[in-house]
C-alpha cells in the first residue's frame, strides 16, 4: 500500500486517461459507465466497436522484468524504488 500511494502522484503522467483500475478517484463503475458510453455512441453513428478486456492478475509472473524496469528507469523512478519492487 506504501509503494501504491507514493506511485499515485506520477501514475497521471504515465498512464492514459482511460485508466481505470490503480487510479484514484477512479473504479470499475467508471469502467463500466465508459463502455457503455462507447456502445452507445456506436450504436448511434453505425461505428465499428471492438472491446478488448485483459486480465492482469498474474501479469507481473508473465511480463519481462528487465523490460518493466527499462520502462520505470525511463520514466524517472528512482533506482530506490525499483530495488523496493524487486524485493517484493
């Protein structure tokens, strides 16, 4: 929970507006209120829709880490926190 609040300050830089799940202030009934604004707007203009849903769960086991902390060096996380994840 620690790592998760001191995240939360740089998550709105790094993560697409969209963003649901880890944003404050968001949870899934903006998800779901998103979705179905997007069939509805669809449904009104005949535009093609395609929704695709991925289940994270166990997606840090599956994901390249060296490829995870390229990308956090990248963005400016401290070499502190990223050993603090490692560790985890």
């Amino acid at each position: 929970m620690i790592i998760a609040y001191r995240l939360n300050p740089c998550l709105a830089t790094i993560l697409n507006p969209s963003q649901h799940c880890g944003m404050r202030g968001h949870n899934v009934f903006d998800a779901i209120a998103t979705a179905s604004d997007a069939i509805a707007h669809a449904k009104y203009s005949k535009a093609p829709l395609c929704f695709v849903s991925f289940d994270f769960t166990t997606a840090f086991d599956n994901i390249s880490h060296e490829y995870l902390f390229s990308i956090m060096r990248a963005c400016g996380f401290s070499a502190h926190l990223q050993q603090r994840i490692r560790d985890m």
